[in-house]
C-alpha cells in the first residue's frame, strides 16, 4: 500500500470537491449522499458518547474516592469526544449542502 503526502491528499481532496461543487452528474449526488451519510453518523457517536458520559458521572456518584475520580475523568474523555463528534458532524454537513 502506497502512502500520499499530505499535501498530495488535500490536492486531490480539494479537486473532487471542485468537481462535485461544479455539478458532475452522479458524482455530486453521491458525494452530497456520502457528507449526509458521514454527518449522520458523527452525530450518532456523539449521542453515543454523551449517553456514556452521562452513565460514568452517575458511577462517579456512586464511586468512592479514585474510583470516583477515574470515573469523572472518564465522563470529561467521553464528553470531548462527543463535541468532537458534533464538530465533524458539523463539517460534512457544511460540505453537503455547499453542493
């Protein structure tokens, strides 16, 4: 398997965005399709992850002392990668509807 560059990826990420923006046919409908599908799915992890975050505070409630605490540090690792989530989502929901 052979490796890009960064910079040859973005090229080649910012030329199909180009091509999709510029209304190719089917590939603007599936590229728009795909941002959808990425989108949706970000925001599920999201939820999934705020779900548990909620779970590990209530743990932490009911946890003594360390176990308490790593359970709160688990809830704020939880809650970041829920916003990290709404932020991707964010992102390829912008991309879709730039189509």
């Amino acid at each position: 398997m052979t490796t890009l560059p960064m910079t040859t990826l973005h090229m080649m990420t910012n030329e199909r965005d180009g091509q999709a923006r510029q209304g190719r046919g089917e590939y603007a409908v599936e590229y728009a399709q795909t941002a959808g599908q990425q989108a949706a799915f970000f925001r599920e992890q999201a939820e999934h992850h705020r779900r548990q975050a909620e779970q590990a505070r209530v743990f932490a409630d009911l946890s003594p002392g360390d176990d308490g605490a790593e359970q709160n540090r688990r809830a704020e690792r939880l809650e970041t990668l829920g916003r990290h989530g709404d932020t991707m989502a964010a992102a390829f929901e912008a991309r879709a509807r730039r189509l």
